[in-house]
C-alpha cells in the first residue's frame, strides 16, 4: 500500500462565492492498495506507482477546479487518480482546513474510495 499524507492544496471550492473566488486550503490523504513486494525485490519503480505523478496532478487539479462541493471536489480528485493510474482500490480523504461556519474552528472532512478500498482504512 502507497500512503501519502498532509499533502496540502489551495483550492476555489465552496459553497459560498468568496470561497470559490478567494481560495482555501486543503488537506488530502489517500492510498492506493497495490502489491509492492516485486518493487521492493527488484528496486523497480515500473513495478509500483509513482506516487510523485499523484501529488502533481491533484496540484494541478486543484488549480484548474472551481466547484461548490468536497463532494464534487473528491469526485474529481477520484476521476484523476483513475485516469492516472487505472482501476486500482484507492481511499481519499479531503479535509477543509477551515470551514467558514461562525463559531467552529474545526476542519470538515469527506472519505471516499473506490474498486473495493476498505471505507474505513486501517491507521
């Protein structure tokens, strides 16, 4: 399994006009379940993912994105990984950094996965 964690992007999605106009940060943590072991045997990246060609592309998505939901935003960031890498169990995590709900100073988060990833990943 390839981790990547805290990979922090500015994005223009929300449900309010200044969220989508200004930008915001993100915070994404997904896996990818893949058997690693002919990699690690053979020091071969052509035998796993590079993950470097993830965290680029969800950079560039991020950019080009303007939508209201983490709904919609997670959908793409799925959509992306699938393209990149082809039908492979993935979970994603999308956190909100910073909710603009009077009074709350927490962090709102939406999990997905898709092509049999567990729903709740093992930490």
């Amino acid at each position: 399994m390839i981790h990547v964690t805290n990979l922090r992007l500015w994005a223009h999605v929300g449900v309010l006009e200044h969220e989508r106009r200004d930008g915001q940060w993100f915070r994404i943590d997904l896996r990818l379940w893949l058997d690693v072991a002919q990699a690690a045997r053979r020091d071969d990246l052509a035998e796993s993912l590079d993950y470097s060609k993830a965290i680029q592309a969800l950079q560039t998505l991020s950019r080009e994105t303007r939508c209201l939901t983490i709904e919609r935003f997670s959908e793409l960031m799925l959509d992306c990984l699938e393209t990149l890498y082809g039908p492979y169990p993935v979970w994603l995590k999308l956190t909100k950094c910073a909710a603009p709900v009077p009074g709350f100073s927490g962090e709102v988060a939406i999990e997905r996965c898709r092509h049999g990833a567990p729903q709740y990943p093992l930490s």
